[in-house]
C-alpha cells in the first residue's frame, strides 16, 4: 500500500523484529530534516499540529525534544509527561500507589513519551545521534529524555496541538491489560533504565523494593480475593527480578505485527 499510494516516500522494511528503539533508529540514519518524528502506530492526524509544534520549536532553541498534547478516541486526554523514575517515587508508589504523572506545567523534571515526539536534529546529533536500542521496547523514550537533559535540552509539552492516540492498540490494550509477554518487556526496561542511570548501589535497592512490594502484593490479594490475578503478575515480575541480576532479556514478544 505504501510503495504504490506514497511513490515518494522512503520505505524501510526489515526481515526481524528490531524493536521500538532499533526500527526507528533505521530511519532516523537516514532523515536529514531540522527536525524529526517518532509517530507511533496506532496514532492520526487530524490537522496541522506536527507544522505548528516544529514552528514553536524554531523559536525556542534549547528546546530538544517536544510532544502534542495526546486524545484519545474518547475525547478524553491522555498522560503525555512522566516523572523520571526515582528511588523516593518507587517507594510511594509501592506504598501509596501513587502516580508518576505530572500535574499542571511542570515540564522540567518529566521524560516525554515516543508516542507523537518531535527531537531537534542537532539535540539527537548532540547526544549520539540515536534511540538506545538495547531497550527492545519501552524505556527508550525515557531514557532519551534523560540523555537530553543531562545534556541541557530542556523538554516540553506543546499544548497548542493534539495528536489523536488509540492507546495500546499496538501491544493489545491499556497498560492495566497488558499481555504478559509485554509486561515483562515493561519490567526488563525498568530495570535497564535504572542500571544505566542510576548508580549501582541505588539500582540493587530498587531490586529490593519490587521484592518487598511482590510480597505486599500476595499478602493483599488474600484480603480482596485476587490471589490467581496477583500470583500471575508476581511469576512475570519474580522472572523479569532474576534477568535483571543475570543481565538476560524475556523472549520475543508473541505477536510482534504490530511492533
């Protein structure tokens, strides 16, 4: 479809399943724009948002990465700025099940999601050049955002525009319905992300935290009668514990069509 209604766009295919990170690190080898897009594929475009984000991006110049406003199909807005994670959110979040989203305007200490993103070539340039692909699938958003700012490019939200997003549709629904397979991707960059960017010492005690909130989770599910649902999760993230500490990713995904 694509070779015969866009004759002038350059396609890309590859025989394996890349990931995320190294799919995306194809094109950007070969894009030569101001700036670039990671456009997930379960998004549409609806106007001109992409034009006016790169504009407002032009005159502001310490500006690395931005994203649009993310809609779902519900109207309904979706989360599009995070929380870096941190040894001090991992804790209220296993005791408080906090969130990590960010309220309000406070783009300054957020990672931005790949979803809808537009990098500034000479950003990408500054910092390698190129999404980590070590992180198979998820994470390499975050950890793009934190290169950028240890970097000094600033990060933002572009509240002007929206980019009209399925959520989910390419990994099999909302992250609550996550399939396992996926979920221990999720886990695996977790850990990747904090043993790249946190020290040693900070890593093995978020190590420790997720086996003591294994054990929350169990002693939990007794009261409220979710003990098969919880001892499902557990087995994913006792195994995701164990690769962390061996360094050994979880096999492939099941269905990778929509990877």
């Amino acid at each position: 479809m694509v070779r015969s209604e866009f004759p002038d766009i350059t396609l890309i295919e590859s025989n394996t399943n890349l990931g995320f990170a190294g799919a995306n690190n194809r094109g950007l080898l070969l894009a030569t724009g101001e700036y670039l897009v990671l456009l997930n594929s379960d998004t549409l475009l609806e106007d001109d948002t992409l034009t006016r984000c790169a504009q407002w991006m032009r005159i502001r110049k310490n500006l690395g990465a931005v994203t649009p406003l993310l809609i779902g199909v519900d109207n309904k807005p979706q989360t599009c700025q995070f929380r870096f994670m941190s040894l001090t959110n991992e804790i209220r979040q296993m005791l408080w099940q906090d969130s990590y989203t960010l309220k309000g305007d406070d783009d300054s200490d957020c990672w931005l999601p790949g979803t809808a993103l537009v990098i500034r070539q000479e950003a990408l340039r500054d910092i390698g050049g190129a999404l980590d692909d070590n992180f198979f699938m998820y994470g390499e958003d975050a950890d793009l955002s934190m290169r950028l700012c240890r970097a000094g490019w600033f990060r933002a939200v572009f509240r002007d525009g929206y980019i009209r997003h399925y959520g989910g549709a390419s990994g099999g629904g909302a992250d609550i319905q996550r399939r396992s397979d996926l979920q221990a991707w999720y886990f695996h960059a977790r850990y990747r992300w904090a043993r790249k960017h946190w020290p040693f010492g900070a890593f093995v005690s978020l190590l420790c935290i997720d086996f003591l909130d294994i054990a929350r989770g169990m002693i939990t599910s007794l009261w409220n009668g979710n003990v098969l649902g919880r001892a499902s999760y557990s087995k994913i993230k006792i195994a995701s514990l164990i690769r962390a500490i061996t360094g050994s990713p979880p096999p492939l995904p099941q269905r990778t069509e929509c990877l």
